[in-house]
C-alpha cells in the first residue's frame, strides 16, 4: 500500500503493509569471557506496539554495542508505582546506566534522585522529566531523546484545518493530564486551530493513552455532543479506540480521526480509509540512540543534552484533503 508521509518539508514515501514485568537481556556470557556492561531500558508498558518498536531498536543496538540490555515494564502506561519500583530494583542489582520513558514527568522523580545518588547516569526517552522538580532534587538526565511533539500536534492540527477546509466540530482524546507528552500535542493542536472559527472543540478529556478508554470515552462524547465530525487523538491507541466507536454508532466515513505514532494498525486504517492521517515519531530510532548514549557515556564520552528524533504525517496518497 502507498501512504504520504509527509514532515514540514512534506517528504512522500511508500510504506509497505504489513506479563506485568517484562523484560530481555542478551546471552549469559561463557566462561571467562568479560562480563557485559548492563543497562536498563525502563518503558512505560510493553502492551503497546510504540514501546514494542522501541524495544526493538533498543535491543538491536545493544547486540551490536556488546551491552546487556535489560527491558522492563509496567502493564499499564498509568502505574507510575509500578515502574518506580522497578527503577529501585534495577538501581540494587548494579545496572551501569539507566534508560527510562517517564510515566510521570514529576512523579518519577525521586527514584531518579536514587539512581543519581548511586552513580547511574540517567537517559530520559520520549517523554521529558519536570524540570523544576528534577532541579530541586538534584537529578540530572544526561540527554534527552525523542520527538518534538508540540510540533506534531501542531502538524495534525494543520492537516486537520486543511482536510476540512477550516470547519469541523472537534473532540480530543487527551493523553494523562501533566505529562509533558500529551501536553505538549494537545497546545501544539491548539495553535494549529487557534486562527481557524470554523473549529469547535466540543469535547476534550483524557482517555490514558489506552484503545480501550479511547472506545468509551469517544462513545460518550458522541453521545452527548451527536454534531462532532472530526476526532485528534493524541495518541493512536486512543483513536483507534475512537474508531470502533464510530463503527459501532454506525458513523464509520462520517467522522475525520487524526492521530498521533502511526503504529501498524493506524496505517492499515490509513489506507482503508477509516482514519485521516497520523504524526509519526519512529520509537525504534528513540531505543537505538537510548542505547548508543549508554555506550557512549560508559566510555567517558560527552553526549548531546537533547537528541531530536524526526516526524512525518502519514496519510493516504489521494486522501482527503
């Protein structure tokens, strides 16, 4: 199938079809070998193709570095308890670097300050730590890597205006209210809509990035405002949560859907016409460079103190416009 996808210099590409903890470490070392340097990849969840993708990359590097990577996770992305303590056990059993995709930009905070005060250099991927609150615990992340998502708010908002000519009657699926990911995709949706009166956002409320939530919260905001035609999601699980909705209120083709990640499943809605368009942020480069970092700082090198990943808009070639 050939979908667009499309950053600010609108590149075209075709694409083709296509437990509670979780976790993978390289082979044991044989006998006498040098042990390997092990780090951590902590994700948010491995439920996700997002986090799959990022795991993947991450691993591959650490094949190709010679460290052993060791990936953990929370079931839900919502259990910031969860994955902080997981980063407290990690930090006993001597991990030499620490990777982590924050839960929460605060609350993660003073189990980072642990691993600060053990020696472990910190990479904070995809979602950025509080500032303020890492300040005043005196924890300092190395490097941040990912995409810049209030640009890719901004993008699905631009393309929301142009598909609709400037008039829709908006909801938005949020992602958790106060981390920085979905709060920076939500404003930089707003501005893209901010200078069009023919957008109405009737309807805006968070649905934790999950595709079920995604499913009940859209259909209640169907129920109570019938007159939305056009749905961003800030992420894609929450929209094609949107989308069963929209199936099972018998509107299918009568509701634009914008998203955010371009997972697999969000592109194979692309071409059948069910979904609009997606902002993708490719998490498999976020786990390749998380871990070339690692590598990089258990040498003794300087690292960036942000590394920017790329985004592009998929949508279908010939799609609306």
């Amino acid at each position: 199938m050939k979908l667009i996808a499309s950053s600010r210099n609108l590149l075209f590409v075709s694409i083709a079809a296509g437990g509670l903890l979780a976790s993978c470490s390289a082979p044991a070392p044989q006998p006498g070998a040098p042990a390997k340097p092990r780090v951590a990849l902590v994700l948010k969840t491995l439920n996700s193709p997002f986090f799959i993708e990022m795991q993947t990359g991450a691993k591959a590097a650490a094949d190709r570095l010679g460290l052993d990577l060791v990936v953990q996770a929370a079931e839900r992305e919502v259990d910031v308890e969860k994955q902080m303590q997981i980063v407290e056990n990690l930090i006993q059993t001597g991990i030499k670097a620490l990777m982590i995709t924050p839960s929460g930009s605060r609350e993660v905070i003073p189990v980072l300050a642990k691993a600060t005060a053990a020696g472990i250099p910190i990479i904070v991927v995809d979602t950025r730590i509080d500032a303020a609150a890492a300040t005043a615990a005196s924890v300092k992340a190395l490097t941040f890597i990912g995409s810049d998502n209030f640009e890719g708010g901004r993008a699905a908002g631009a393309e929301l205006v142009l598909q609709t000519n400037g008039k829709a009657q908006v909801a938005i699926l949020e992602g958790i209210p106060g981390h920085d990911t979905g709060d920076s995709r939500l404003k930089g949706f707003q501005e893209a809509v901010k200078d069009s009166p023919g957008i109405k956002i009737l309807a805006s409320q968070t649905a934790n990035w999950e595709r079920d939530q995604g499913f009940t919260v859209f259909q209640n905001m169907l129920q109570a405002h019938p007159a939305i035609d056009a749905v961003f999601a800030c992420n894609d699980m929450m929209a094609l949560g949107a989308i069963e909705a929209i199936a099972a209120a018998g509107k299918t083709g009568k509701i634009r859907v914008i998203g955010f990640d371009a997972v697999d499943d969000a592109r194979k809605a692309i071409e059948a016409g069910t979904m609009a368009a997606s902002v993708a942020q490719f998490p498999g480069e976020m786990g390749r460079m998380a871990v070339e970092s690692a590598a990089r700082v258990l040498k003794g090198e300087t690292i960036e103190a942000e590394q920017r990943v790329r985004i592009e808009l998929i949508k279908k070639i010939g799609g609306p416009r």
